[in-house]
C-alpha cells in the first residue's frame, strides 16, 4: 500500500486500546525485557538497535483521534531512541522494574530501550507496548539486533503493520464479510 500519515487500528489493538483507555496506569500490556551481553560494545548496540527500530516503522506509531476514530499515526522520520549510560554498579530485578512503567499511547513513544554500560557489563532494557508489538516482533526484532551485530545489514520490511491493518479494514468492509 502507498504510505499514508494515519492507518486504522486492528481489531486486535482496538481491544488493547480500549482496555487502555480504561486503566492507562496499567501494566499488562508492557513488555519489557533485560538482556545481559558479556560481550559487546554499549555504542555498537545502541546503534544496532536505532536501526532495527528504523527497520520496523510500525514501533514509532503514535495513537491518535482522526474523524471521531482511533488511528495509527505514522512516523517514520522520527529518530530512533536509544539511551545510554553509565552505571558504576550491576543492576538487579528492581532496578529493572522501576523502569517498567505506563506508556501514553497518544503522547509517547510505544518502546523504551536503554543500555547501560557497568564496569564489566553491558544490559539491554526494552519495554515496547504490546499495541504495536508481540513475541513474534520480538524474535524478530532481536533476530535483527544480532544481525547488525554480526555486521550484517537490515532491509525494510516490504509488507508492514499498518500494510496489515488496511487489508483488514478492506476485508471488514467487504460484502464477504458483512454476509458471513
């Protein structure tokens, strides 16, 4: 499909929405994640993860009320987030928690994802909301951390999230549909 700035939602993130909309302070639909490299430069990473991001499009959406309906706002040229710092000890559990927190689906970025260098250690924290994310999204995703890691390089998706979203709303439009 030809790109466009708002997409519908699916079915599927409409429920995570309106479950949302109901307890924004909620935690369920976080999915956070703590990786612990024993070997790898902290720059190398953030910069494997900046393009894994810039890979996958449908990690930058926004929420957003276009005509009285919940869409998708595409932002492609958004730069891809990445922290870094330094930490002169090695976090455990609760540091890790304290980092899991609400997102604003309308307001934010939908992933969070910060590396933090220690004296012997690098950790990768990433919590993405599950609006825009699943398992699947998440071997795929590091599938392609690792590959830029290896020294590989990444190509665009050819069909996308919100590719996926359209022919749904195109199918749930249809007569087929509406006879079934």
């Amino acid at each position: 499909h030809p790109k466009q700035e708002y997409y519908p939602i699916t079915e599927n993130q409409r429920g995570i929405y309106i479950d949302w909309e109901m307890n924004r302070e909620a935690l369920q639909y976080n999915m956070p994640e703590v990786i612990r490299f024993a070997v790898v430069n902290a720059e190398t990473l953030c910069k494997a993860l900046r393009q894994a991001v810039n890979a996958h499009p449908a990690m930058k959406a926004r929420l957003a009320i276009v005509d009285g309906d919940v869409m998708q706002k595409r932002q492609d040229d958004e730069p891809a987030e990445v922290s870094l710092q330094q930490l002169d000890f090695e976090p455990d559990a609760a540091f890790f928690q304290e980092r899991v927190r609400p997102f604003d689906l309308f307001n934010e970025r939908l992933y969070r994802l910060e590396v933090y260098q220690t004296p012997s250690t690098v950790w990768l924290f990433i919590d993405v909301h599950h609006i825009v994310f699943d398992g699947v999204s998440s071997y795929i995703f590091m599938d392609d951390v690792r590959k830029v890691l290896a020294g590989g390089s990444l190509e665009a998706e050819t069909y996308t999230a919100y590719d996926r979203a359209l022919d749904e709303q195109a199918w749930t439009d249809s007569e087929n549909f509406k006879q079934a």
